[in-house]
C-alpha cells in the first residue's frame, strides 16, 4: 500500500517538476524581455524628458525585480520537508509572489504618481525633442511584453485544456502563483505601453504635457490595483485557504459514500502548496466495527482519496462519536457548501 502511496507521490512530483521547468522558462523570458525594455524606455524618457516613459520604465525594472523573486519562489518551494517544516516549503511560492505585488506596488505605482504629479505641477509644457524615438521605443517594447504574454497564455492553456476548465476558469481555480504574476505583469506592461503611448502622442499634437501626466497617473493607478489584487490572492494563501468549493463537495460524496461512514461532521481542507493539500476530516463510524476494522477502513479510505485526488497528500481522519447538534451542524455545512459550487457554476456560465 506504501509502495502504491510513493509511486503516485513520485508521479505526482516528476509533473510538478515538468510544470516548474516551463514556468521557468515563461519568467526567464519575461525577465530578459523586461530588462531590454526597461533600459530602453529608461534612456529614452530622458531624452525625451517624457514623464510617461519614465513612468513605464520604473514599471519594467519592478517586473523586472519581481521575475527574479518568481525564480527564487520556484527554487526554494521545492524543498523537502523537515523537522521544523514538516508540511514542506510549498507555501514559499505564495511569499515570493507577495513580494512581487510589494514590489509593483512599491517601485511601479508610487513611482508613477510621483511622475505624473511632478509633470502636473509643472505647469508648462516641456520640449519635444526625442518623442519620436520614444514612440518607437513603446512600440518595440508593446512587441516584447506582448510576446512575454503570449508565452505564459499559452501556458495557462495547457493548464485549463489538462484540467478541463476554460482560461478563465483556470485562473480562478488557483493557477501557479508565479504563471498567475507574469501574466498580470505582461497584461498590464501592454495596457500601461498603450496609455504611455497615448499620452506622449497628446503631448505631441497639443504641446500640453497634461496629457501625459494623466497617463502617469492612470498607469500607476492600473499598478497599484494589479499589486493589490496579487497581493490579496497570496496573502490568502499564507494565511491558510480551503480547496475550491467544486473539490470540497467531491471529496465530502466521497466520504459520504463510504458504507462504513454513518456521518460526515467536519470536513476541512488547506492549500499547503502547489502540489500538497491537506484534508482533515471528522466522521462517525457505523456501529459494529472493532478496532482492527477501523484502522482498515481509514486505511482503505486515505488511499483512494489520494488515488482519485493526488494533490491531497496529507489526510487526517478523526473517528468520533457524533452527537445531535454535530448533525444539525453537518447538515447545516452541507447545504452552505453545495450553495458555494452553484454559484461557482452560476459565475462560469
């Protein structure tokens, strides 16, 4: 039964070690795509004295910075568990991604207020010597992060067409954290290209630098909401968030299911990484059972769990006696759960 246990664990690793390598390779084309950029629109935007493109290049070097925390969360998340971590590193990936939400908060949004505020304050309008080179440099980096994203849409494709769920579906389902980054980093490195864009072209045609200003401003507000949301996601998953409602309630008519299980009181599950969750269940047993027959039908039951949920690697099964309020309780948890997966499919339609 062991051996059976290892080898599904040991599969279960070899595919999670396959998904790791190809995002490795969707963040490490990410960071070279985002460092060209970044010094790009760097020189141009002091040439051109373009708040805007500033604006944008302390947007790349934050993603820049954050693919490089994506790298580590990829590494140190496939530590092996030890004394004092006994659940593994999973939950580092969460961290890193933190830090990069930090960081586009921090280095992206804030810096791009400070352009647009300082640009509004001025007054005046500001030479337009190298606006033209400016534009170009938006363009060629509108074509490199656009690429960058590309690459990691096709990921999540194969993410949702292996899982059975649309994209969107996918990414609300609990997509790798590092994939889930770099694609909002992308997606927003080509909106905040496009408004940077817009604002030097009104600069240009009105001579007003008010225009670009706004666009500062609109891109650091487009920063901070993107920090915010992936700072949200991770933080949820540090402190400690169940399976999605769809898997709670197969796994509960699974437990229901079990001939030896009179009543399902307690079910509660973790996210503990990418590849580990932990199921902790409390059940009442029907009458007649001995000890030996017990240890049998947990036995049995935690490894067909893991057979039919592989990601579930750490199962607890508590066997009490079920008192009436339990009941009620469970009945009650039952319905609030069943209510959760209809509006999940209500949502998806």
């Amino acid at each position: 039964m062991s051996t059976l246990r290892d080898k599904r664990r040991e599969k279960l690793a070899d595919s999670r070690r396959s998904e790791d390598k190809k995002t490795r390779m969707t963040v490490l084309v990410a960071l070279a795509a985002n460092l060209v950029i970044a010094l790009a629109k760097a020189l141009g935007g002091l040439f051109a004295g373009s708040p805007a493109l500033l604006s944008e290049a302390a947007h790349s070097v934050a993603d820049s910075m954050n693919e490089i925390f994506l790298l580590a969360s990829l590494r140190r998340s496939r530590k092996a568990p030890d004394a004092e971590h006994p659940f593994g590193y999973g939950k580092e990936r969460f961290f890193w991604s933190l830090l990069a939400a930090v960081g586009i908060f921090v280095m992206g949004g804030c810096f791009s207020f400070y352009q647009g505020i300082s640009a509004m304050s001025s007054g005046s309008s500001e030479s337009l010597d190298g606006y033209v080179a400016g534009l170009v440099v938006l363009g060629i980096a509108l074509l490199a992060e656009g690429t960058s994203l590309l690459k990691a849409l096709h990921q999540l494709r194969g993410h949702a067409r292996r899982n059975g769920r649309g994209m969107i579906a996918q990414l609300r389902a609990g997509t790798d954290p590092a994939l889930r980054t770099v694609l909002a980093e992308d997606g927003t490195a080509c909106l905040g290209v496009l408004v940077a864009a817009a604002g030097m072209g009104l600069h240009m045609a009105t001579g007003d630098i008010v225009y670009e200003a706004w666009a500062s401003l609109l891109i650091g507000v487009l920063l901070v909401y993107v920090a915010y949301r992936l700072g949200r996601e991770n933080r949820d998953q540090l402190i400690g968030v169940a399976l999605d409602p769809v898997l709670r309630q197969e796994i509960h008519t699974f437990l229901d299911e079990q001939p030896e299980i009179d009543t399902v009181t307690t079910l509660l599950t973790m996210r503990l990484g990418m590849d580990s969750t932990l199921v902790a269940a409390r059940v009442d047993l029907i009458g007649g059972l001995d000890s030996e027959e017990v240890e049998e039908v947990s036995e049995r039951i935690k490894n067909a769990m893991e057979g039919a949920w592989p990601m579930v690697d750490q199962i607890f099964l508590d066997i009490t006696e079920a008192t009436v309020e339990d009941r009620r309780r469970a009945r009650r948890e039952r319905r609030e759960l069943d209510a959760a997966v209809e509006a999940v499919a209500d949502n998806s339609g």
